[in-house]
C-alpha cells in the first residue's frame, strides 16, 4: 500500500470480498530530502494515508523500513547506469527487486496465499499457465515496467485494477469512504525531489559532473558539456550549438571519452536491438525466432520486430527506430500479451 487511491482501493476490495487483508508498506527513505510534495510516490504523508485507510476498513498494516535495500538495489544502480551513458528506467528494476522478490518473501512469512498490487495490469490464465497482458485501460496500462516479472512470481500475484479504468477506481475509493479518493496520482520517480534526477545522481557519485567534449560523427570537436547526465540517446535540446545545417541530436555517449556525439536525426535510425537479461513468459522462441510488436520506450508506440533468442538475444525491427537508448527496456507483445523482454544494451544501424 504505497499510500495512493489505486492500492488502497485493492485493500480494500480484497476485504470486503472476505478476504484476511494485510496491508504492507515500505518506507524507503529516511533523508530529510525525500520527496514530500502534493502527487510525489513516498512523500511522508503516504504512510499516515495507508495506515488510516487500514484503520478504516478493519485490517492489518504493517511498515516495513526498506530505505537501505531500496537504495542498494534501485538508487545506487540508478546513478551507475547514467555514469555508463545509458539511460535506467528505475521501477522496472524495483519491481524486479523490493516490490516484487522482496514482498514476496514477506508474503511468505506471513503465510499469505497471494501479493496484490494497485498496478493496472491485467493477469490472465492461459493454456499453460499465468499470463501478463497489458491492462483494458491503454492510458494506465503499467506493462511496459512489469515485464521482468517471471512466471512463478505470476502464480502469486493479483492486479484487481487491470481491467478498470482509472475514473471506476475513485468512484470506488469513494464507495469505500477512503480518504484518498481524490488523491492525485503520482507522476515522477519516486526518489527523485523535483523531478531533478541530475541532482540524485551527482549526490550519489559526484564524479557525474566531469565536464567533456561534444564530437560531431567525424570525431571533431563541436562543443563542451558539463557532464553525461545530462543527455540521453535522441536527446536535442540541451546541446546548445547553434550555427549548424540542420538540428542536431544525441547520437551516442561514450563514457570512457565522456564525449557526447552529436549529429543529425537520420543518424539516430537502428535496424538492430541487442539486449541484456532477457525474460520469456512465453512458450521458448523457436530457432528462426518470432514475429512480435516491440516497445522500446514506455511511452513510444509499437513497432514490428522479430524476436531471436539465444546467447545474445536481439531484436531485428521491420522499420527503423529513433532514439533508441541503452538501458531503456524494450518489451515485446503478441496482442495484449506481454511475451517478454530485456534492457536494451546496444543498437546497430
């Protein structure tokens, strides 16, 4: 129960259908910087909010400290993955992490049959198990952050909200009398203050501001930065060069040179998508691999691909992309159905 409508709403639904409810929440952090402004995920009133909702409705609450696992785990990592020129995407490795693994563990010892979470997602029972589709509602749909969610963790898990539409849940939270009916949702990382993840990063490894060189495609020097974390694959505000034919772009960043390149946007264009760390919830891919649609970024739309396994699994996409970021997820579906997918690691033309 992170404190918002959308958890509170499945606590208390899972009640009133009889269920022995038990609502957990997780501090994660204990720094006087914490988020704590109107809509921000983990702001300090989210414990007071969760704890009242239980209060109301009759169930079990209990707060768990995971400030030092968090910062372990998601953090850390967050800041290690923009010093590497790649650009992270922070709640799909905590749901791998904390809400997941770790909150099934805790679901373990309390001897609960099931971990529900307010995630608009929907899962389904197919002919061989679980399956994970995106949710009815395309514009909450969270599956693009979800896909790492392996096949036995799918046996335990509950998303009540996959098949509602956001406007049901408050006219339900309003059913129940919760007092965050009309709570707004929260729209940034949740340990980012702001929305200034630069900030984040440079506290945690100040080495991120190391300024460099900004290189055009031939390796010539065009212009000075203040530090890699400022730019993103496909990124073209923020280069501050002016003078050239046609706009310019992030093309690529190298880390060990802290050289942005930049260049124009048909540089941008890859056929080709390697990845890391790939996890298949689907039958396994057949040798000559598998026609699927491919998210690359959460909010991009869908492009054809075929999917290829093995040792280095890739992605071969029907059309060129652009701005195509390492450490970004790219996430393959076979109608609503969440197939499976990796961390980008690297493109090619």
């Amino acid at each position: 129960m992170s404190g918002g409508v959308d958890s509170s709403v499945v606590a208390a639904l899972a009640h009133a259908h009889g269920c022995e409810t038990i609502g957990v929440t997780l501090r994660l952090s204990d720094a006087d910087d914490a988020p704590k402004r109107a809509g921000a995920c983990c702001a300090g009133s989210d414990i007071a909010d969760a704890r009242a909702v239980a209060e109301a409705q009759g169930f079990a609450h209990y707060v768990l400290d995971y400030a030092s696992a968090f910062q372990a785990a998601v953090m850390q990592d967050f800041a290690d993955q923009y010093l590497a020129g790649r650009t992270p995407v922070p709640c799909i490795t905590c749901n791998q992490t904390v809400k997941f693994r770790d909150l099934l563990q805790v679901a373990d010892d309390l001897g609960a049959d099931a971990l529900l979470t307010g995630h608009y997602v929907q899962r389904m029972q197919g002919a061989t198990g679980p399956e994970l589709h995106r949710a009815l509602d395309p514009a909450k749909d969270q599956s693009y952050f979800l896909f790492a969610t392996t096949t036995a963790q799918l046996a335990r898990l509950g998303f009540p909200l996959g098949g509602l539409d956001k406007p049901t849940v408050r006219r339900l939270a309003q059913h129940f009398g919760l007092r965050v009916a009309g709570k707004p949702d929260s729209q940034d990382i949740c340990f980012v203050p702001n929305g200034d993840y630069r900030a984040v990063v440079r506290k945690l490894r100040p080495q991120a501001e190391a300024p460099g060189d900004i290189v055009d495609l031939q390796g010539r020097i065009i212009g000075r930065h203040a530090g890699l974390i400022g730019f993103t694959i496909g990124q073209r505000r923020g280069l501050d060069i002016g003078g050239m034919a046609e706009p310019l772009y992030v093309i690529r960043i190298e880390p060990e040179t802290r050289r942005v390149v930049a260049g124009p946007r048909a540089a941008l264009a890859v056929r080709t998508v390697m990845l890391d760390g790939l996890n298949w919830l689907a039958d396994p891919l057949p040798p000559q691999g598998l026609d699927v649609a491919v998210k690359l970024r959460s909010m991009a739309p869908l492009a054809e691909a075929r999917m290829l396994g093995g040792p280095a699994p890739r992605l071969e996409l029907a059309t060129p992309q652009f701005g195509v970021a390492p450490g970004q997820a790219a996430v393959a579906y076979a109608g609503s159905r969440v197939l499976g997918g990796g961390f980008i690691r690297a493109t090619g033309p």
